[in-house]
C-alpha cells in the first residue's frame, strides 16, 4: 500500500514555472515538470496546475507517482461538469484539490501498482487500480472508471501514467452514497431508525456490507415481522445493521477469506472463495457487487441480511 506524504507537499508536482526548458540536449528526462511541458497532451493541465498556484514544488527531488489527465481528459470533464474552461481554472479550491488527488508519494512503476488495494494521494481520500484485460483501470472516489492510456513516462523526480479521464476525489460518505441509490432505501430506513446515520457518517473508514431492498424484504418473511415491526425494534435493528459493518477499510483484494471476520456488533462472520459470507446461524449470503467508493470507507452489496447469534 502506498504512504501518504506528510510533510511539505502542499502543491501538486506537474506545475509550470516560468523559464522551465525541457530536459536539454542529454539522454536524460527532465523533472515530472519538464517532461509535461514537453508533451501536448498535457498543455491544458499544465495550465490547471498555474492556475492552482502549485508552482512551489517544482525543485522537489520526489519522487512523485503522477497520473496524469490528457487534454482530452479535461475536455470531458468540462462537459460532465457543466463549466467552461475558465470557470474550471477559476475555482482554485476545486481545482487544487482534484489536481492533488492525481499525485502519489514515491516512484511506482506500472509493473508495482497495487491492484485493487487502496492507493492514497497526497492530499487524501484514496483511488484504486484493477486489471481489466489488458487495461489497467482506476476507479476514483466517486466511482467513476479511468483507464491509463500510457505508463511509466520516466522523469528524473518520479513516473508519469498518462489518464483518458480526470479522478475525483469522493464528495459522498457511505450514508450518502446509500442514499444514493434505490436498491438501499430500506437499508436507509433501517439505518435512520437505529441512530446509526451519524456514526456511518463519521471519519471511519467502515466497510459496509450492505443488504439491498430485497434482502430486507426476504427477512420480514423469514422473521415473520412487518417493515414497521422490525424498525421499531431498535435493539434488535442495531444488533443486525452492526454486524454488517466492519471497522477500517477493506476492498474486495483484501477480504480475508475463510478467516474469521470481526464485526463493530461484536460478532465474526467468514467469507468463502466464492465471495459467500456464512454469519453465525450458519446462513448464506451472496457479495452481488463490491468496492462502491465512499469517502470514509467502502460498500459491497449482499442479497440477504446476515444476521449474528441469537
């Protein structure tokens, strides 16, 4: 897993300063800064990182992982954000942020990308990377997909992996996300009717495995209780929905299979190989879908509610 820089990188490494050349007439590449200024994919991000201010670092001996958005990247994203270029350049809080989001701490080639663990940035928050055929595919905070078009473009102070679509980092918490999306509002519900909201609204990082409406709706039946019965049964309802949730941050890669794992309820359950959670009244629960990104955390989808020992 990759550190985060603590100390002085306050300002994303590919700022343009004035008077920088290239590399020069040796066989050797310029600084993360040279070598974009050299390249015309890279123009309008080199004129995002002068409108950010983030010049500062430019004599920074690293090394820095960039991931770096082509001019096409950010044509598009203009287009998802509704703004013009300008406006885009003139919201410097946004545009720092989201540029810083694009740098990692130390040298790390393609070949040492560690596949779906998380990666951290400098400024926070944390993106991850998957083989998909022969892609490589990073998946941003707001779950949203990005391929890296080219990798390990060499500079003296680190690597560059050129991106066909701009990261952004998560603006929505795993309450929000649940929210979000139609297939959790009983989930929701569930989770309001417990007091719940505010705690899975905290910093965490919670792994969430999150039961859709139908497996909600299969567990009135199992239980023989109405919608109303359940939510009104707060112990009970809390007692379910912590033994769902798992503390710290765990992506699908680093699901510990066919060890005990333990929940904020108290309580373990087991994952098999073929992602198949056992809780402990020996029932099953399929894992429909993983790795939904939130900004302190992380959701899989279950399609039946596990439930501890009575």
């Amino acid at each position: 897993m990759l550190n985060w820089i603590k100390g002085l990188l306050g300002v994303f490494v590919l700022a343009a300063a004035a008077g920088c050349g290239g590399s020069g007439g040796d066989d050797h590449p310029g600084n993360i800064v040279e070598v974009a200024q050299g390249d015309s994919r890279f123009t309008i991000l080199v004129e995002a990182v002068q409108a950010a201010g983030l010049a500062d670092t430019l004599s920074a001996p690293g090394p820095f992982t960039v991931f770096a958005p082509t001019n096409d990247a950010f044509a598009a994203l203009l287009g998802e954000l509704g703004v013009t270029k300008d406006q885009l350049l003139g919201n410097k809080p946004l545009l720092t942020a989201v540029l810083k989001y694009h740098v990692v701490a130390g040298a790390v080639p393609s070949s040492a990308v560690p596949l779906g663990k998380p990666i951290r940035p400098v400024e926070g928050g944390f993106f991850k990377v998957d083989k998909q055929g022969s892609d490589l595919v990073i998946t941003d905070g707001r779950n949203r997909a990005s391929t890296i078009v080219q990798t390990d473009v060499e500079a003296s102070n680190g690597v560059i992996h050129a991106v066909n679509k701009v990261l952004l980092p998560a603006d929505k918490n795993i309450v929000q996300t649940a929210q979000a999306n139609a297939d959790f509002s009983l989930l929701v519900e569930a989770v309001s009717a417990a007091g719940l909201a505010d705690t899975l609204s905290g910093p965490g990082p919670f792994t969430v495995f999150a039961p859709t409406n139908a497996a909600f709706a299969a567990l009135l039946g199992e239980l023989g209780v109405t919608k109303e019965q359940l939510l009104a049964d707060s112990a009970l309802l809390t007692q379910v929905l912590t033994y769902h949730v798992v503390p710290g941050l765990v992506l699908k890669a680093e699901v510990p299979v066919g060890t005990p794992i333990k929940t904020v309820q108290g309580g373990t359950f087991a994952v098999t190989p073929a992602l198949a959670i056992t809780d402990q009244r020996g029932r099953q629960a399929g894992i429909v879908a993983t790795d939904v990104l939130a900004s302190n955390g992380v959701i899989h989808v279950l399609d039946k509610v596990i439930l501890p020992a009575p």
